[in-house]
C-alpha cells in the first residue's frame, strides 16, 4: 500500500514535464534532453515526498532492462536499411516497381508502392528519404502538385510504422502490450486492408487527373540502378522471408540477425562488396554508387550511428513512464481518463482518443504507445477485449496521425526531406484520416455482431 502523499498534484507534475517538452521544440533541443529534464524534475519531487533515491534508481535501471531487446531491435533497424541498400535488396524493389508503374495511375500506383517498400523497410522516414524522393521527382515531371504527392508519399509511408515488424514503433508496441506481432499483426490486418483500400481508391480517383506525363526520368533511374547494382528478381525473396518469419512469430532478434547476415551475403556474392565495406555500412550507413549522382544522394541511410538519438528518445520516455508509475502520478490522471467506461466501445473511443492526444501533446509516438498501452491493459482485461485490440487501435490512431502536426518530430524530418511543411501536405495525407475511422468502425461493428450472437445463444 502506498502511503506515500506527493509535494505537487500529479497533474502539475505531468504538465511541467511537458512543458519540458514543448520549450525542447521551441528551443531545437533534442526530445530525449525534454524527457531526461522531466525525469529528473520527477525524481526530485519523489524524493521529497518520501521516496528512497535507491528505489527510483533501480526502477530507472529494471525499466532499461525490461525494454532490452527493444533497444537491441533498434539498433539493427539502422543495419537493415544500411544492409539492405548495399546488397541491392532496396534497389531491386525501386527497379520492378517503376517497371510496373509505367503507364498507370501515378498516384494509385505510387502510394502502392511505398506501401509495399515502407512494410519491407520498416520506417516511414527512411521509404520517403528513398523511394519517396524519386517518386516525388517523377510525379512533379507529370505536373502533380507537391503537396499532393507529399501527401500520397506520407500515406504510404506510414504503413510502417502501423505494422511493419520491421518497425521500433510496432516492437514498443510488442513489448508494452506483452503481445507477440503474430497476434498483433491478426488485429492489425483486420483494419488495414480495408483501409489500403478506401485510401488506393481516393489517390486512383485523384490520379485520374494526371494519367499523362514524360516517363523519361523514371528510365534514366531504372537505368542508373541497373549499372550501380546486380538486379534480380532473386533479392525479393529477402524481404519476402523476413515477413513470412516475422508473422510466423519467430523472435525479433533472431529475424533481424538473419536479415543482416542474409543481407551481408548478398552484398558479398551480388555486389562484390568487401567485409570492411558491409561493416562499416551497417555502422555508419550507406550511400549509393550508380550513375547517377542524383540517385546517388536518394540511396543513402545512416546507420547504426544514426539510430542512436531514436533509442535515447525510446529509454528516456519509457523510464519517465515507469518513475511516473513508481509515484502513482500517472494513476490518478488516468482514472480521470478512464473514469465512466463501462463498454467496450467506449473504452476503444477512448484508448484512440488518449493515444492521439499523447502524440499531439509529446511531438512523438512513443508516449502515445507507452501510457495508453501499459495503463489501459487493466480495463482491457476487465471488460474482456483482448490486448491486441489495444495495439491495434493505438497503432490505427496515435501512430499514424503523427505526421500531421507540424511540431511533430517526423513532421521535422519530413520538411527537410521534401521541402515542405506538415500543413501543405497535411490535407492530402489520406491513409492518416481514413484508419482510424475505418478503426472505430471495424471494432463497432465487430462489438454489435458479437452482441447480436450472445443474444441469439440465449
């Protein structure tokens, strides 16, 4: 039984830590400094309310602990894209579907296709900085309008993030709710596919408009790629297996290690790249030798160096959650949250509705994921809907809206990347306003139909 009375209400507490948070964006601070600058605030206001510093030190270090293979997962998502760039994994996707884009619908077309390049990479920010950037140059030859193409780009994209197992987004959500992906990705699916399809069927009507344009560009990338690497159709099977593995619920660690040695492989045998060359890729990231030096500057990834300040972002969040928890600060707030549920339906409208707000408010997923995810796994268990629901309505609303905000941090790499703000391409982002209705709904009715057979049993 805590006994133990806190010097500030928790919802001072909570705000201060914010405020954190929003002076870091206005100040160009980087986010983790934001969520160190709360902890530490946080820690001190326990330690006078009665806390022992060596308790809140070891919640500090079993919150490290517990998040371990995550951090690990991280790290080889930085090796992956690197890997998977030089061994031509990446470049082979790029060359078949350009091949298959010609002629059709652009927009259709293109938001299929970087829903497909975003799965197999698993992060949003690295499909647009690739495959994003050359297909932003085509669709503008075609006379698209950029804040258009932005748009389809972010929408598929974002993919990645929802479900991708490649993703660091989709493995917090794995570690947070104690789900495995199979289980997650049965949920996810469920909403995914119809949504694929209301969003490929918007951008087909609006490609309607531009199905005429010079493919010159297109060429000289396919051709570019086709003397800077050893194309075939064989690299597919990489990212194939990689799924097949993931969804059959082998560990992340173990699909990553064979994804990176598969990868190595083929860089060696396909691209006669050396060791010291594989290494320091995966290290350091990768940049394309084509042709092209215009390719070139596309066909580049930072690394396991460039994850770095992505897994301190991840820790800081995620200890501040379990030190929040530690002094019951987040209890009172949340059962504020929570109180009046008493439905399914409800609790659902709600976890999207917490899940969004937390995004909007911390400028990034992760605490959008962690408070919503591990405070709400009670109520779930209580009203008997399973946790993967919890994954799934999060990953369908406070994921996928994040690109949206301009003070968003992805929203941050995406200007650099593109050239343009959040509120030019906001409009245009369909994926991001059509899942989490198409959430709701699929859950409504899934709710009412299991309603209707209850009553029919009776």
């Amino acid at each position: 039984m805590n006994n133990k009375k806190l010097v500030l209400n928790p919802i001072l507490i909570l705000m201060i830590s914010l405020g954190f948070i929003i002076c870091s964006i206005i100040l160009s601070i980087p986010l983790y400094a934001a969520f160190m600058a709360g902890l530490v605030f946080t820690s001190i206001i326990l330690v006078k309310s009665g806390y022992k510093l060596n308790e809140l030190l070891k919640t500090v270090i079993d919150s490290v602990y517990e998040i371990k293979n995550l951090i690990v997962v991280i790290l080889f998502i930085g090796a992956t894209t690197s890997i998977w760039l030089s061994s031509g994994v990446v470049p082979t996707i790029m060359y078949y579907g350009f091949t298959y884009m010609e002629g059709v619908n652009f927009l259709f077309a293109a938001f299929l296709i970087m829903s497909a390049v975003s799965l197999f990479m698993g992060t949003a920010i690295g499909t647009i900085s690739t495959v994003g950037i050359c297909l932003s140059g085509i669709g503008m030859g075609l006379g698209i309008p950029k804040n258009l193409i932005v748009g389809m780009l972010v929408s598929g994209a974002f993919v990645a993030d929802k479900i991708s197992p490649l993703s660091g987004l989709v493995n917090l959500l794995v570690t947070t709710t104690h789900k495995n992906y199979r289980e997650i990705f049965k949920s996810m699916i469920i909403t995914l596919v119809p949504t694929i399809i209301v969003t490929a069927a918007i951008y087909f009507i609006l490609g309607q408009k531009y199905t005429g344009g010079d493919y010159s560009k297109l060429l000289l990338y396919k051709e570019a790629i086709a003397s800077g690497f050893n194309i075939t159709p064989f690299m597919l099977m990489l990212p194939v297996i990689i799924l097949g593995l993931s969804i059959a619920g082998l560990n992340s660690i173990i699909v990553f290690s064979i994804g990176i040695g598969v990868g190595a492989v083929l860089s060696a045998v396909f691209q006669g790249s050396s060791i010291v060359e594989i290494v320091s890729s995966m290290l350091f990231g990768y940049k394309g030798n084509t042709p092209s030096a215009e390719l070139n500057q596309l066909l580049v990834s930072g690394g396991m160096v460039s994850i770095l300040e992505a897994i301190f972002i991840v820790v800081t969040a995620y200890v501040l959650v379990r030190v929040f928890e530690k002094g019951n600060i987040l209890v009172p707030v949340m059962e504020k949250l929570v109180n009046g549920i008493n439905t399914k339906m409800s609790l659902i409208c709600r976890t999207g509705l917490m899940s969004t707000l937390l995004t909007v408010a911390t400028c990034d997923q992760t605490a959008g994921i962690i408070l919503p995810g591990k405070m709400l796994q009670e109520k779930y268990k209580e009203l008997d809907l399973d946790y993967s629901i919890l994954a799934r309505t999060i990953s369908d609303t406070g994921v996928v809206v994040a690109p949206l905000m301009p003070w968003n941090i992805n929203s941050f790499l995406i200007k650099p990347i593109m050239g343009i703000t959040a509120t030019q391409y906001a409009p245009y982002s369909v994926l991001c306003y059509v899942c989490p209705v198409i959430s709701i709904l699929i859950s409504y009715l899934a709710i009412k139909k299991q309603k209707a057979k209850c009553k029919n049993l009776k």
